[in-house]
C-alpha cells in the first residue's frame, strides 16, 4: 500500500531524512516510533504529498506523491500534530467544509459529514461548535475530518498528545475500528505505551535513519512465538520442570511460565502435551504477544543508529 524508496529530505541547513525504505502492507497499523527531533514528522509530510524530496519515491496505492499529489490526497487522510479547526463551525459544518475541500460533491457532502461523525461516535453532537468541545472530542473531529472523504490511508501524527487515559482508550478503540475496516494506517509517536493496544508492525526512526531491522511485526514474531501458562497449584520446580522437556523458559514463577516456541501452531499444541504429560496441571494456555517496548529494545540492540547533526522532526 505504501513504498518509500531512497528517501533524502533536506532544509537548508541540515539534512533531515537520510535515504530512508521501507514498505506497509494493505491494513497494517504502523507505529512510527521514535525520539522528539528523529524526522518523523518531515517524512509522513512527505508521504502526505504535502513536502516534496530532496531525492526518493514515495508511492501510495500505486500513485507516486510527486507526479499525482491530488491523487495522492484523495485517497489519504493526514492528522498533522497541531491541527486547526474552526471554533465557531458546528461538528456537521466542520465536516461539511472538510467533504467540500476533499472534493466531495456537495450532494453527497451533508451523508459524508454524519457517516463521518457516526464513525468517531460523534453523531449527537453535530449541532455542537468545535469550541465547545473537549480535547478530546476535538480530537476526534480532527480525525473525522481525515476520514470524511472515505480514504485508503491515514497518516496520524502524535494523535493522543494532550489527551486523557478515557480519551486515550477511545482512539485506541477508533484505530483498531478503522483496521478492521481494511484502513491502512501509519501512527507517529515517541511514546510506545500510546501505541501498545492496536499496533501490527513497527518502523524505529532515529536521527533521520531507519534503526534496527525495517519494518517488523509488533506482535508476535514470525519464527518464535511465545505462549504463557498458568498451573494450578504452585510447583517451586516449575522453570526446571519445564525446561527438562527442551523447552526455552523465558519467564517463570511458581505458577506461571512463558516459553518459546519454534513453529507455528501445531508446535504449541505438541508443547502443551507435553506440560501435561509431565505432570503439570494446566490451567490455561495461550500465545503471549510481544510488548512493544520488548520489540523496540530487541530491534534497537540490533542495529543501532548511526548519530548525524541537525536531524529536524
């Protein structure tokens, strides 16, 4: 859905995105993580077709950002960190001028605006001005305005900056909603725990240079996967019980263990067997998911960044 090719974006005194590829598959979430200053921001402008390169291809959909930047904007929504909106608009009339301006046909304008409003579960608040509203109802009018026009692709930029744990909780739930409806997003943050809940893939950004290994999974990782269980009465032996069977234990307590699991899943059934074979009364068995952060640090340790001067965000 995405490809960025030999990316370079330079300002007039420094160079701020240093021959950056990578590529996000059709309905990914892609946590663009990284710290404040690493060129985040300057390379999802740059997706957004709104910055034009020094030098590299970014294409969308097939459409290159440079040849058909109109084409580009029509089937992509980009929620930049510091959004405007019109205090005195209402909520429909907000998402009416935002249809209108993304070339919906005034016909269809006014059903864009509600179907827009109901997607953020902003719907009884149409006759609302956006002045009115909180933090975090503004924010989800920001969205709805990305959304309005029915795009393939959003660009979030710092989306839950300033917001609340409910308001929080709330675009956590709107991302994943969007995801399921075949939505591919990229996510831009310095702060992982923001992107914990509804993150498929991750891409480390650093001092305007792609960290670690490129794109990889944010879950549960392609050779090895994990799976935590429970036993029902506490064994001190657990870990060494386990490990007897050649299973890699990588946490463990008297009543819990995580293990790794070369395979896929008839390898984690044939693991399970053998826990009860030996003796262990499970309880409960399943996959455990990589936290971010574990994937972060993981990726990190691999390839570490190389530091360059006057990296911009």
């Amino acid at each position: 859905m995405i490809e960025v090719t030999d990316l370079i974006y330079d300002y007039p005194a420094a160079r701020a995105v240093h021959g950056i590829s990578f590529s996000v598959r059709p309905g990914a979430v892609l946590a663009m993580v990284g710290p404040n200053g690493a060129g985040k921001t300057t390379l999802l402008r740059c997706m957004a077709a709104l910055d034009t390169p020094t030098s590299g291809r970014i294409r969308i959909a097939g459409l290159d950002t440079q040849e058909d930047p109109r084409g580009v904007h029509a089937l992509l929504g980009y929620l930049p960190d510091f959004f405007g909106l019109y205090d005195e608009l209402s909520v429909r009339r907000s998402l009416i001028y935002a249809a209108r301006s993304r070339g919906v046909p005034a016909a269809r304008a006014g059903a864009a605006a509600e179907a827009a409003a109901r997607r953020v579960d902003l719907h009884d608040r149409l006759e609302t001005r956006a002045g009115e509203l909180s933090r975090g109802l503004r924010q989800r009018l920001a969205i709805a305005c990305t959304l309005v026009h029915g795009p393939r692709v959003l660009l979030l930029d710092e989306p839950a900056s300033g917001l609340d744990p409910e308001a929080r909780r709330a675009l956590s739930d709107l991302v994943t909603s969007l995801s399921g409806e075949g939505i591919t997003l990229v996510v831009s943050s310095h702060i992982l725990a923001e992107l914990e809940d509804y993150s498929t893939d991750m891409l480390m950004i650093r001092d305007g240079r792609i960290s670690g290994g490129g794109v990889v999974s944010a879950g549960l990782a392609a050779e090895t996967a994990h799976a935590h269980f429970v036993i029902a009465h506490p064994r001190p032996d657990l870990r060494e019980t386990v490990a007897r069977l050649g299973v890699t234990v990588e946490q463990a307590t008297d009543l819990t263990a995580t293990v790794a699991i070369p395979g896929g899943p008839d390898q984690e059934a044939a693991v399970l067997a053998q826990l009860i074979g030996a003796g262990l009364p499970v309880r409960s068995f399943a996959p455990a998911r990589r936290t971010l952060e574990q994937t972060y640090l993981e990726e990190a340790g691999r390839s570490p960044a190389t530091p360059s001067k006057g990296a911009a965000a």
